[in-house]
C-alpha cells in the first residue's frame, strides 16, 4: 500500500529536459576544419576585391570640392573686438563679421551650405532625451515630457515649446553669402529640402490652426531669438515644428566633430544655374551663437556632392588597408604553408611511432 509520501514524490515535477535531439543536444552540427586550401583563398578573395572598392570610394570622395571657413573669431564688422566676445559681454545683442574668401575653382553641379561645430557633444544622453517627441507631434500640452527638464517651463511657470536642451541649443547663426564677380550680389539659397522627407512627415507636425494662436499660452525657449511661429514667416510650410532648420538640429549628432546641412544653392536663378563658378566671394554672419564657453569651435562649409554623397575618405582608406591586410597575411601564411607543411602522403601515414620533425 502506498503512503502520502510515496504519492507526494511521485507528483514532484523532474526538471530533466525532454528526451528529444534538441534539448539534448544531439542534432547533427558542421564544424568547418580550417585548412590551407580554405583559408589562403578567402584572404586572397577579400584583398582582391576589398582593393578596388576602396580606389573607387576615394575616388568618388576627392572628385568632390570643399571650401572650409572657419569663424569662431571673426572680428565684428568696424569694430577691435571678435562677436565671439562681443556676444559674451552683450547678451542677445547682434553681431555682424564679414569674411571674404576665394574660390580657386568652379563648384560645378549641386552645392550645399553645411554648418559645422566641433567639441560638441549631442551625443550625451541626458541631451539626447530631452526632448518631447508628443509635443513635435501638434499635441501641445500645459505639461510637457518630465524629460524636458529643466528645459520644460519658463520663469513664470508657463510651458516651453519646443521643450527641451536639444530645441533650447537650436543653431542660429544666419550665414549669407555675397558674391563679388563681376557685382556683388547675394548667393540665392533654399531653405527647404535640407531635411530627411521621412522627419517632416512623420516626426514633426504642427497643431492645427494658427500657429500664434495655438502657442499664445507657451513660451519659447530661453536661448531663442525668434517665436516658434516666426521661423519662416514667407513660408507657411516651413513654419512652427516643421522648420527645416529645427528639424536638421533635433537630428543630434553622434561624434563631437559634425557638420548639418544649412541651405541648399538655388540654381533655378540666373548665374548660378551650373554651381559656384571661381571667384571672390564674402561670408556675411549675423553671429549669435556661442561656443567658446565650451572650447568649440563653428565653420561654414561649401560643397558639392557625388554618387556616393559629401567627402568622406575614412570609408575608401579603410577598404583599402584591410584589402591590403589580407593581401600580405595570405602571402605570408602562403610561404609558410608551402615550405614547412607535410605532404598529404605524410599526413596519411601519421602513425604512433612516426618520429617528431
């Protein structure tokens, strides 16, 4: 007769895996025996075909132009003293420097106008959350994202929109460029399609209705000049959250060093139909932005593009020195194998008492 201890044993649920192949570990398995004859042609492989890549990637790379100008300290128009310091001392004050530059060669095709700011970290995560993505969306709200904080809520405890560090630090410098040959006359620049088609769209919308009356119970961001509605007042779809400009700077950064697209050249305008031919040319900036507290530093960037986009050689350097890499490292492990491998007549007749060479 069985007793309640017997019952209860026999109720314990065993924890032994199933008797199947899976849980058994007995399903058939491959396992690749690394060989001359398989290792030396895939270095030779990879080195043959990586090479070229690489030549075609730098090519693609230098064919296209750049002119880099760099004017963290450029001095204020009539003045001794550089905006940078100027807008230190003077807060929200404006500052105007002027740079002339020459272009030694025709910028043929599509030109672009990027921004660039080194020692800049976007990349931080604290910065990168603070943002309200229900807010870019058109759905305002008295209480913003806790996110936001201390970005959130102004002075007088009234919301913020765009709400966030990423918005507050929106770049706002104004770059203009003049060209001097044969007279001068403004670079005629787009303001629009300088932003990933899938943000516009999707990420960012505005409320509907007037945008001053949607935002007249929200403040703006402490470091703005402008109103959320009066970032391109001739453009009412380049207005509000869906500013072009707003949205290329949300896009944060990954690398402290980086450079966002600014304005795209018009070529639909007289002169300028075949890209910026040679010549001499100034840089206008209306400076605002500051970056010296940080040790940063702004540049202004024209270029051109190719097949595979801006200028970009760490790609096609890379390509090439692995290609080049696994070149010698098949060469190499190639000499070895031919002068100190055995025979495949030796290998078969391996036995106990074959003596150690």
């Amino acid at each position: 007769m069985a007793t309640s201890s017997d019952t209860s044993d026999h109720n314990v649920k065993s924890k032994r895996p199933a008797d199947s192949a899976f849980k058994q570990q007995r399903l058939p398995a491959w396992q690749p025996i690394l060989t001359a004859g398989t290792v030396l042609p895939t270095f030779f492989v990879i080195g043959i075909a990586f090479i070229p890549v690489g030549v075609g990637l730098l090519y693609f790379s230098d064919e296209v132009k750049e002119h880099v100008i760099d004017y963290t300290y450029c001095l204020k128009d009539d003045e001794n003293i550089t905006c940078a310091e100027y807008i230190k001392q003077n807060f929200m004050e404006p500052c105007t420097c002027s740079i002339p530059f020459n272009l030694t060669e025709d910028f043929k095709g599509d030109v672009y106008f990027y921004y660039g700011l080194s020692n800049y970290y976007q990349n931080h995560r604290r910065y990168v959350k603070s943002r309200d993505d229900n807010q870019l969306l058109g759905r305002l709200s008295l209480n913003p994202s806790s996110d936001c904080e201390p970005f959130a809520y102004d002075n007088k405890k009234r919301p913020i929109a765009p709400c966030g560090a990423i918005a507050n630090s929106l770049f706002n410098d104004t770059l203009t460029v003049h060209s001097q040959e044969p007279t001068t006359k403004v670079v005629p620049v787009l303001r629009t399609g300088i932003a990933w088609d899938s943000d516009k769209r999707i990420k960012f919308q505005n409320p509907p209705g007037d945008l001053k009356s949607e935002f007249a119970n929200f403040s703006k961001p402490v470091n703005w000049r402008l109103n959320i509605w009066e970032l391109d007042l001739a453009d009412p779809n380049n207005n509000g959250f869906q500013n072009e400009d707003l949205i290329v700077w949300m896009r944060t950064a990954a690398l402290p060093t980086f450079r966002k697209l600014y304005r795209r050249v018009d070529h639909s305008k007289v002169g300028f139909s075949d890209g910026l031919m040679h010549g001499a040319y100034v840089l206008e900036v209306a400076y605002n932005y500051s970056v010296i507290d940080f040790d940063g530093r702004k540049s202004f960037i024209i270029s051109t593009t190719s097949l595979l986009g801006g200028k970009n050689p760490f790609l096609g350097v890379a390509y090439v020195v692995v290609g080049t890499l696994c070149l010698l490292l098949g060469i190499v492990l190639l000499v070895i194998h031919v002068r100190c491998s055995k025979s495949t007549t030796e290998m078969i007749n391996v036995n106990p008492r074959t003596p150690y060479s």
